[in-house]
C-alpha cells in the first residue's frame, strides 16, 4: 500500500461506534476520540471498510528505523495503525495517537534540516550545522574580541546595552567566527533593541572585509533603520575604515538602484538595507557574509526562500568558482553567508521550533532601564465606552501627548458593517477634537505620503493619527503617549501587544486603550490588562487561536500540515521529532542509507533547495 493510500484510509473519521464487543474500549454509542465525522456512511461499515484495509497492510511499511523507534519509544508504525482504529485499551490509543503525530512533526523537521544541509558544500559545515541544533548550549565571545570596528560602534551608542543584549551578541559573533553558516533566530519582546544587536552583527563581518545585507518587510522600515544606522555611524570616532551603506527599496530611482547594484557587486558597499528588493535577480554581491531578514514572519516561506536559495546559490558559484583554480573548496571566503532572522513577535519555543526548526533560537527576554510600563485600559464600543475615551484622549492632548487611533480597515464595509473603517473616521475624529490636526496612515498610500504623515505627526504638527495597523511593526515616536485600537476583537493577543509597544517608548507615562465591539470579547482583552510580557501573551495566545498556517496565508487555527497534532499540548513530541531528524541526519546527510525514509520524505516534503 502506497503512502498516499495510507494517507486517504486514516483520514476517515467514525462519530459513533455502534459495537458491543469488548475490543471497543469507547463502549457502545460513545464518541470516537479522535477524528470528527465526515457523515454520509453507516459507522459500521466504514469500520469494516478501514478494518479489511489495515489487515492488507504489510507489517514491514514503517519508513523509520526500528532503533529510532525504540529510542524514542514509539510504537511500529503497523501496529500504530491498528491501535488508533481498534486499540485494545487507551493505553494503545494514546501511543498510536504519539505515534502520528511524531511522525507530522519528524518529517517537517526532517525536510527542513535536509533542505539546509543539501545547500551546504563541505562535510564540515553538515557537521558543524547538525552539532549546533543538537547541542542547546550558549556559546559567546568576550567583547575584547571582537572586531575594532564593533567595538567603535558599541562605544558609539548613546546607550548602554542590557545585559540580554550582550549575550545575544556576544553568542551571534561566536557563530559568525565558525567555518559554518549560522542560521539564527532572534526574538525578543517589543522595544527589547533587536535592531542594534543586529547592526553589530553586521559590523563584526564588515570588520573582517566582508559585506552584509538586511532585509525588512516595508520602506517605512528600511528608511528608518537606514537613518538609524547612519546616525550611529555619525557618533563614531573618525575612521577611515567607515563602512559604506545603502538603501535600496521599491521606490529608489532606476539610475541609483543601479549605481547601488554595481557598488554591491564591486564591494565597494558594505551593507545594503532594503525591502524584497534584495532579492531581484540583478542584485549581486562580491563576499556577501551575513543576511538578516527583520520581522522574519512578515515575510512568506516563498520570500524567505528565494532570499536563501539566492544566498545559497551564489555562494555555490564562488564554491565552483574556487574549486577550478586551485581544486580546493574549503575556503570560508566561499562559504555559505550566515543568516540572522529578527521577530518583534515573541514565539512561545515550542511554536518557534515548528516553524523555524531549521534554526538556532536566541531570545532577549530584558527591555532597555527606564522604560515606564504602559496602563492598559479595555472598553465595550457603545455610546458610554466612547465617551470615556474620547474624554481621556481630549485629557492627553490637553497635556501636550499624540494620540495614534488604530483601525481594522482602511474604508467602510458593507459586508462588515460592525468596523469603524480609518478613512471615513477621519472627519468625525477632526470635528470631535477641533484645534488638534488629525492625520491618516494607511497601506494604500505611496511611500511619499505615508513618509509626510509620519514627518507631521513626529513634528507635532499632527497630534492625532489615524491609521491601520500598517504601524504594529517599527513605527517609533518617542513622545507618542496614548493609542486607542478599534474593534480590538478582531485582533489576535500577540499583535495588540505589538501595537501597544507604539507608545510607552519615551519620557511620558503612556497609555493603551482597547475597544471592543462585542461584550465577549472583552474577557480576551482583558489579558492584556494583567501582563505586558509578551512571551505569556504569545503562549495564551496560542492556547485561545491555534497556531495558524505554516505557510502565513492563515493567522489563526488549526495547522493543515498537523492534522493530529497539536502545537500547544504536543510540544513534548514535537522536541522528540527535532532530536530523531538529528539523529538521522547525522548517520547520513543525503538519507542515502535510509532509502525508505527518503522515499516517505520526498512525498510528504519537497526535496528541494529553499525557494525553488
């Protein structure tokens, strides 16, 4: 029996199993545990149909190796079968259940692992890689050891780093000084300075002559961590040996796009910030050494994929390019460039390792001293919850604060006539607080425009801001001191922390407001009130919505990769998963001596380089 045939047998699903036997240990007329009903055929008969199909199975049809079996103590897969349709006692039935869904996350995490490893080009780096996910260690380098440029830059900040942030470099430029390509995620809390730790990871390659890139999903956020970065560079001692920096987005002229293309493909650039634009195929790089993508889950598997593979694929040129001169190609000049991922969404790890399983986890779990917490406030959105926060907005714009008005859609809608739409709340905003200029922010606006409401509202000249969530991600107004979210309901837990990290970022006491359009779903909201830890957040977030899509078409639900398992009380399985794909993976980096493995793998996943 093919898998695929396995595949069609165990998605059929009993309600109800009319048996008087005692094999049936759910009793006659109980519910079948595991699967809901499809409906339109007789119970009994299907359990027949399924019953005379696994008795065709052979017992020899498990993929896995038996000593992986026994290891992690999984039951055959034959014999895990038979138990999840006609298990002897519950005891059965949870192992088979174990065993199904170990196998949703095994090969998930096998494929990822072996799509890395086949982009690698020498043994040691296969190694090296497999070691640095098997071990779960911190390892650092001491700040004396880091490169002199770094150094400058650290001297250069008008801050000191927290000690989360320290670690974070410190274990980041211990990887880049391995002969191995890192592939790291970083995640931290809102206002935690991702950014900064990032840059320094850059200047550690740009040190040692090499070039780095960074990836951000908006122009918003390419602006603005392009003038970060060259305000920080402003702030260093004189030195000649300053890296040269460009940006590169959807909107920069065709002739500077192509001045910027040739400097990137000389070297005569060091880092490049930009949006997708960093993965068109004329862009080019002489010894490109690090890519961090920021706000890793912005961007679809797709983007992140053709990103890697052109990584990948370059450096396999230069791999080839160096093995024809000199027949060696263990050069690290022609290794793989090291890849930093950056989320301002905190993942609960068990959710991180299903969706970033290919990668190394570093959190900063601290917020820089000084930050003064932010009072969060849950209304209803009838007439007496508008009435109390248009008098608390009227009271801080009174005080001299800026007030953003966060919004779930850009115009009315007929279909949903219950969201307040940001464009045509724009006049009722303005007549309710004359004196004070409103503003409006939104996805649909060119780049110029969303710029100059971004310039007037940080200048004061716009006091209110009316927007969509277009903001949740690096919109930063220090003085910003008060946010109110309409139709917060429609929000998940994770991204309302994120839009309430727009304000609480400077001198004032600031203050997060939501309004909910139902009474429900204020409980929900509610959360948010008693913590503004957003790992807890983001853990009780995937309690109340499920993990969504892989693939971030689906925000909320259940995974259509994981139709047995389930992230947020599997989690237990999924780390048996990830160490047995280790395991694997180490006995043979191409799966060549686990041929049925790789045939299984190969219809579940594709074997493909990412991005292809």
């Amino acid at each position: 029996m093919s898998t695929r045939d396995r595949y069609e047998m165990h998605e059929y699903s009993i309600d109800v199993l009319e048996d008087d036997s005692d094999s049936n240990i759910y009793g006659k007329g109980r519910p079948y545990p595991l699967y809901p009903s499809k409906g339109g055929m007789n119970p009994n008969l299907l359990r027949d149909i399924i019953w005379k199909a696994l008795q065709t199975l052979s017992m020899d049809i498990d993929p896995i190796p038996e000593d992986i079996c026994e290891e992690f103590g999984l039951l055959r897969l034959h014999r895990a079968y038979v138990g999840i349709h006609r298990p002897t006692d519950l005891n059965e039935a949870d192992l088979a259940r174990r065993r199904l869904i170990f196998d949703e996350f095994f090969y998930l995490q096998l494929a990822r692992l072996f799509q890395m490893l086949e982009a690698l080009g020498t043994r040691i780096e296969k190694i090296g890689l497999l070691d640095k996910f098997r071990k779960d260690e911190l390892n650092t380098v001491l700040i004396d050891d880091w490169s002199n440029l770094t150094k400058k830059m650290l001297k250069a900040l008008p801050y000191s780093l927290t000690p989360s942030q320290l670690d974070a470099v410190s274990e980041i430029i211990w990887d880049l000084k391995r002969p191995v390509p890192m592939n790291r995620l970083l995640q931290g809390d809102v206002g935690c300075g991702k950014t900064v730790v990032a840059f320094l990871a850059c200047m550690e390659v740009i040190g040692s002559g090499y070039q780095a890139a960074f990836m951000v999903p908006t122009e918003l956020l390419a602006i603005q961590h392009y003038e970060h970065f060259l305000s920080l560079l402003e702030n260093m001692e004189e030195d000649q040996f300053k890296p040269s920096v460009s940006l590169l987005t959807g909107s920069t002229s065709s002739k500077q796009a192509r001045i910027i293309r040739q400097g990137l493909q000389s070297g005569d650039i060091s880092l490049v910030i930009g949006t997708h634009s960093l993965i068109a195929d004329k862009v080019d790089f002489s010894a490109l050494r690090i890519a961090v993508v920021d706000e890793q889950h912005r961007f679809g598997v797709i983007q992140r994929g053709r990103f890697n593979n052109k990584l990948y694929s370059a450096c396999a040129s230069l791999r080839a390019g160096a093995a024809n001169t000199d027949g060696s190609s263990t050069n690290d000049a022609y290794m793989a460039p090291h890849v930093l991922a950056l989320t301002a969404t905190p993942i609960p790890r068990t959710l991180a390792l299903a969706l970033y399983g290919d990668m190394s986890l570093t959190q900063i779990t601290d917020v820089p001293p000084g930050r003064i917490p932010v009072e969060t406030c849950t209304f209803e959105g009838n007439e007496n919850g508008f009435e109390n926060v248009y008098q608390m907005m009227q009271d801080e714009l009174q005080k001299g604060g800026k007030v953003y008005l966060v919004y779930p859609i850009i115009d009315e809608s007929e279909q949903l006539p219950q969201l307040r739409a940001a464009s045509s709340d724009l006049e009722t905003i303005a007549c309710k607080f004359k004196g004070y200029n409103c503003g409006l922010l939104h996805g649909r606006m060119k780049i110029d425009e969303k710029d100059e409401a971004l310039r007037r509202f940080r200048s004061g000249e716009t006091r209110i801001l009316l927007s969509t969530q277009v903001i949740e991600i690096g919109v930063d107004v220090p003085d910003a001191s008060m946010i109110v979210i309409m139709n917060a309901e429609r929000f998940g837990i994770a991204q309302l922390h994120q839009l309430r990290g727009r304000v609480g970022r400077g001198a004032r006491k600031s203050r997060c407001i939501f309004l909910s359009s139902t009474a429900s779903g204020l409980n929900r909201l509610k959360v948010l009130e008693k913590s503004s830890d957003g790992f807890y957040l983001a853990n009780v977030d995937l309690l109340h919505r499920g993990p969504g899509d892989l693939l971030g078409k689906k925000q909320s639900g259940h995974l259509p990769e994981f139709p047995v398992a389930r992230l947020e009380v599997d989690g237990n399985i999924l780390q048996d998963a990830h160490l047995a794909a280790l395991k694997i993976l180490t006995i043979s980096h191409d799966l060549e001596q686990f041929p049925k493995l790789k045939a299984e793998l190969s219809m579940r996943q594709p074997l493909c380089l990412l991005g292809d």
